[in-house]
C-alpha cells in the first residue's frame, strides 16, 4: 500500500464538502489576493471591546494631564471605530452571524432534577451581526465627535480625567451590551453604563443644584435597572438557560414553565426599556439633568436609545411568544410617550429640556414602530440616526446658549446670522430627528399602530421645526448686560464636530429608503411601495407647512405656539411655586415634625425602660463611710 500524503486527510474531508474544481477555485483566489479578511475576525471582534478597556486602565493609572487623558480618550475611540468598520466590512457579504466566547462562571449546584438546572454557567459570549455593529458604529462615531467638541468646549469642566474615564466607560459598557449574548453579561454591562452615565450626568457636583439633578439620575434608572434584573432571574428560574440563541426556542417545551412567569418576564423588560429610553413619564432623569456637562448630555441621550432599541429588538421572540399584555403593555407605554413628549416640549421653555423631551418623543416612536415588527436594518437606520441626531441638536444647542447668555427658548432668536454653522448643524439634526421614524412607519406590519405613528411624527416634526425656526430666524433680543453685536462663531472643531454628527444623523436618516440598505439582512425588501407614498407626501407636507408658519414670526400660529409657549412656561412655573409653597413645603415641614416627634417619643420610650429596668434591679446599696474618710 502507497504511503499516504500528509495532506490526504485534509483533502479527503474537503472532497467530502465541496467538488474538486471548487477547492482549486478558492485555493487559487485566496493565493492570488494574499489576505483572507475573514481570518481576522477572531482577533478583531474581540478588540472593539478591549481596545476601550485597555485604554480606560490606563486612564485611571497612569495619565495626570488633561490633554493627555483627552488624547488618549479620543485615539482609542477612533482605533475602536476603525476596527468597528472593519468588522461591518468583513461581515457585509454574510447574513450569519459570528459568535464566539467562552464559559467565564462554571458552578454546578445540583446533581438531581433537569439538567439546565444542574450547572449554573455565564458565558462571556459576543454575537457580531449587521444590527449589533451599525448600532455600534454610531456609538463609537457620537463619543468620538462629542468628546471632540468637548476638548474645546468643556475646557473649563472641573475633573477632565474624570470625565474621559467616565465617558470610555460608557462607550465599553454600551459596546458590551450590544455585542454581548448572555443575558446576565447584558445585565452587567447595562449596569455598568448605568453607573457611567450616573458619573457624567454629576460631573457637576458642586452646586446644590447639580447634586440634587444627580440624585435623581440614580434613582429613576435604578427602577429600570431592577426591573431587568427581576426579568433576568425569572427567565433564568423558569427555563435554566441564560443565552438568548437557545432561550427562544425551549419557551414553550420547558416542563412546568408557564405564560404567567413569561409574560412577566416581558412586562419587565418592556419597563426597563421604557425607563432607560426616558419615554414618558420616565424623562425626568434627563430633562432634570440638562444642566449637566453638554458632552455628557449629548452622550446620554443618545447612547441609551440605541441600548434599549437593541435590547427591545433582541427580546421581541420573547415578547410575541409571551401572553397579550406583555405587547398591550409595550404599546402602551411607548404611544403615550411618543404623543406627550412632542407635546410637552411646547410647554419646556428651557431649550435643552426642549430637545430632550422631542427626543423622548421620537424614540418611543421608534420604540412602537419595533413592537409593530419591522426589518432589523430599519430599525438599526432609526436607532442610530436618533442617537446621532440628539447628540447634535444637544451640543448645538448648548453652543447657541453659550453664545447667548441663556437657556431660555425665547432669548435664543438670530442665531442664523451670528452662529452660522452652528444653526446649520441644528436644522439638519432636527430635521434629521423628525424624519428618521418615518421609513419605520412605512414599514410597520401592525395597523393597529400606523395611526399613532403619524400622529406622533406630526407632533414630532411640528415642534422639531418650530424650535428650530425659532432658534435660527428672527432678531436677537437684547437684555440687560447683554450685547447681540458681541455674538461670535463657536470655534472651528466644534462646529466641526456638531456639524458632522447632523450630517451623519442625515445620512442614517434616509438609510431605509435605499433598496441596498433594506436588504442588507431582509432580502426581498424594496423600498417603500407606492401605497406608502400618500403617508411621505403627507408627512412632507406638514413638516414643509411647519417651516412656513415657524418662519412668519408675525402670525398667529408663531405666537401661540412660539411667544405663546412662554407664558405657558411661566404658568407652570407658577403652579410649581405654588405647588412648592402650598404643597410640597407643608408636606415636608410635616414629614420633619412627624420625623422629630418620633424621634422624641423612642428617647422618651428609652428612658422609661432603663427606669423600668433600674426599678426591677432593686435599689443598689449604699456604700458605708468609714471614719477616715474612705468607703467600705
């Protein structure tokens, strides 16, 4: 017998799979293009989350500096972009997702009973697919121009070392989320974001206000948070399994796993989801947080969209396999949101609270169209154009009142003139805001739901133009200590980088009308039919209708809605004081009393027992005085 080749083997399980001529193909490709991208893959999936990580230990033990902490902060950034980038190129040909990890907590609990229940195992698992790295990508691209806008603008922010740590511990942590598998390594991950943002939410702590502000940014997400985690252990007690790949398909074979404990598993997560994406009325922990750094506003509110937008689209097999209420929850929560937040943002006569609760609106819009089962590449498009539009209208925002000498919508008129740029950057990103949930509309297979998503997109577009218009057109108003001739550009990297977080915003925007990015994980899916072209006209024409009546400054429609929504500003402050006077005050002076009386009433209480106590002891003897003064 002939000796065997020491390659026959191999060439013998490649015959098994593929024909002769085949392998000579790719043999000879691969050959000719000397690199195979796909090779890279287990070294550079798992680089998106350690580049961040190595440069965040080396933030907190070896750099002092501001400058260097901002460089070192920015390069790892980009270098995570780029390797993000690669990866999405890698993967671009493919609809299989690319997993890998390993067993990080292996304990065994049990010898008897069903075997999921037998081992306790987390998994440091990563899942890359085109939803997961878009949704990074826009994260990795809002952290890298907003920590370049704050190089210049934040300047002046106490605690730069602080904040760069913060600000790469949000972006390792939002990374971490959105590639990880496991359901316990999500919840880490979402734990650890949450205290992040907490961080930059009170780098501010110095004032009264800031630290108040801060307090409330703990504790309304930690009600979210915990609501996850109860989500967590119920799926966990319930079927053994903590991977989302192999939850799915033993929801309804586990013995004595019921719909009950799967509906509340989804109700759950829904409130999580609903908390953390600050729909109403869980907005309070951003809009009472808009005195914060404007880099870490802008990253907040637009990195928690994209983390509850993926974690809802992960958990929507859940969710449909789950009993009725679970989605009549969802539904809920989300159409209120997405109908008061535009509506309440007329009423908000602070402009960052402004944009935060026209934010809010459009995400739970976009939230809704999700439950309503749209294509993954939509709802990625909305997602990331939301993320990167708020970002942008956040920190062009803050520019204006910078400029200004004031947060207060009717102060900021003219800035077209004065901040040119910087107006550019806040149009495009508002307009950018309130088109993005619109190829989610033409998109939605639930009809039950078209109804309100129209309605939330004119509200949304209504008030979106209006702002902006308000902002842009018009004459500065001149105020005591306050001079308009004085009005100077932003420098040229903020504008800069407002600038390309709009345009970017733009471009995610209109990402669901192109038939190549519909079909990049739905093949078969065009672009929007012609019955869905009545729904675009008549969003065209409301938004083009709301620019006319914001720009005639003149009209009725811009005086309600526009100096109108100052007075109504003014009201609500005033109930507020009365509130606080009438209300709150008298509640809180009785809180300390009642406080205070049973304070008194445990001492008085303590006393009487050790009198008790004294009295059942017997009376102690007296001591026996000698002659020489001493005691016997």
């Amino acid at each position: 017998m002939p000796p065997r080749h020491p390659g026959a083997a191999a060439l013998s399980q490649l015959l098994l799979t593929a024909s002769a001529a085949s392998v000579a193909s790719v043999a000879s490709s691969a050959r000719s293009a000397g690199f195979n991208p796909a090779r890279a893959l287990p070294w550079a999936v798992p680089a998106i989350l350690l580049l961040p990580l190595f440069a965040l230990v080396l933030l907190l033990i070896g750099v002092r500096s501001r400058r260097s902490a901002s460089n070192l902060t920015l390069v790892s950034v980009l270098a995570t972009l780029i390797v993000a980038a690669f990866v999405f190129w890698i993967r671009a040909g493919t609809a299989q997702t690319y997993q890998s990890g390993y067993a990080w907590i292996v304990s065994p609990v049990a010898v008897t009973g069903a075997s999921q229940f037998q081992n306790f195992t987390v998994e440091m698992a990563i899942q890359a697919d085109h939803f997961a790295l878009t949704l990074a990508l826009a994260v990795l691209a809002l952290a890298f121009l907003a920590l370049l806008w704050h190089r210049v603008g934040g300047r002046s922010e106490p605690g730069p070392i602080r904040f760069q740590a913060s600000a790469l511990l949000l972006v390792l942590s939002a990374l971490g989320v959105l590639l990880a598998s496991d359901l316990v390594e999500i919840y880490a991950f979402w734990s650890l974001a949450g205290v992040a943002s907490y961080l930059l939410l009170s780098h501010r702590w110095g004032t009264e206000a800031a630290a108040r502000a801060s307090r409330l940014a703990l504790s309304l997400p930690l009600l979210g948070d915990f609501c996850l985690l109860l989500a967590v252990a119920v799926l966990y007690s319930r079927y053994g399994v903590l991977e989302l790949h192999a939850l799915i398909p033993v929801l309804h074979t586990t013995p004595g796993a019921g719909l009950k404990s799967l509906t509340a598993a989804a109700g759950l997560i829904l409130v999580a989801v609903a908390v953390r994406a600050a729909a109403w009325p869980f907005h309070a922990w951003q809009t009472g947080t808009v005195g914060a750094a404007p880099a870490a506003l802008a990253l907040s509110v637009g990195v928690w969209p994209l983390l509850a937008g993926s974690l809802l689209y992960r958990c929507l097999p859940l969710i449909a396999a789950a009993g009725p209420q679970a989605r009549e929850l969802g539904w809920v929560l989300f159409a209120l949101g997405a109908l008061l937040g535009p509506l309440l943002a007329l009423v908000s006569s602070a402009a960052p609270a402004y944009a935060v609760l026209i934010g809010s609106g459009a995400v739970a819009l976009t939230l809704l169209a999700v439950l309503g089962s749209i294509p993954a590449a939509l709802v990625a498009g909305c997602l990331a154009a939301l993320a990167l539009a708020r970002g942008s209208a956040q920190l062009a925002l803050s520019s204006v009142a910078s400029a200004f000498r004031s947060g207060e919508v009717q102060d900021l008129s003219g800035a077209r003139r004065r901040l040119p740029r910087t107006s550019a950057s806040l149009v495009l990103a508002l307009l950018a805001l309130s088109v993005a949930p619109l190829a989610a509309l033409v998109s939605v297979s639930a009809p039950p739901v078209r109804p309100i998503l129209l309605a939330g997109l004119i509200l949304l577009g209504l008030s979106a133009l209006l702002l902006g218009a308000w902002v842009t057109t018009g004459v500065p108003r001149r105020r005591r200590t306050f001079d308009p001739g004085r009005i100077r550009e932003v420098p040229a990297s903020m504008a800069a980088a407002t600038l390309a977080l709009a345009l970017l915003a733009a471009v995610a925007a209109v990402l669901g009308f192109v038939p190549a990015w519909r079909q990049l994980l739905v093949p078969r899916l065009g672009a929007p039919g012609m019955s869905d072209l009545p729904w675009i006209a008549l969003l065209a024409v409301v938004l083009v209708g709301s620019w006319l009546l914001a720009r005639a400054r003149g009209s009725v429609v811009i005086a309600g809605l526009g100096r109108g929504a100052t007075q109504r500003a003014l009201a609500v402050a005033r109930a507020g004081a009365l509130w606080r006077r009438f209300g709150a005050q008298p509640a809180g002076q009785a809180t300390a009393g009642v406080e205070g009386a049973l304070g008194r009433l445990e001492s008085a209480l303590g006393g009487a027992v050790g009198t008790v106590s004294a009295l059942g002891a017997g009376p102690a003897e007296a001591p026996v005085r000698r002659r020489g003064g001493g005691s016997r």
